[in-house]
C-alpha cells in the first residue's frame, strides 16, 4: 500500500461526499453488514458515514472509516 494509492482513494471519496452509499462492511468470519447512508465529511485520515435504519425506532448512526480500509476491502462501497 502506498501513498498514492491512499491518496487517490482519498480524492475518490472527497469528491463524493454528500452522496448516498450503499457500503458493505465485512466483519470476519464470513459475515457481512450491507448498509445505505450519506458520506458526511470527509478528514486526512477517516471519513463518516450517516446510515439510517430502515427500522425507523433506531436513531441515525454516524460511522468512521479509515481510507486504508477501502483498499484492504475491509468495506467496499457502491453510489446508490
């Protein structure tokens, strides 16, 4: 992994920020969370996520990533 991969991933996420995601979040051991919700902001090092629930008791959850996390496929996201 290197700077420039990490920087273009970057520069990828920032120009979509505002948009609605659909992202996949893997959690080891085979089990995967799929989720939609709008990338917030973006940061040097993370980026946030807001995934509201479809079940509509639970508040909205305001996630982080790491960029590297993206490259290492730990989540992959898609534009809704």
């Amino acid at each position: 992994m290197q700077q420039a991969d990490i920087n273009r991933v970057r520069a990828s996420v920032h120009s979509q920020c505002g948009s609605r995601v659909m992202i996949q979040l893997d959690r080891g051991r085979n089990k995967v969370d799929i989720q939609e919700g709008v990338i917030l902001d973006t940061y040097p090092s993370v980026f946030t996520i807001l995934v509201s629930d479809v079940n509509e008791d639970n508040p909205p959850q305001l996630l982080s990533f790491s960029y590297t996390d993206i490259i290492t496929r730990d989540i992959r996201m898609k534009l809704c």
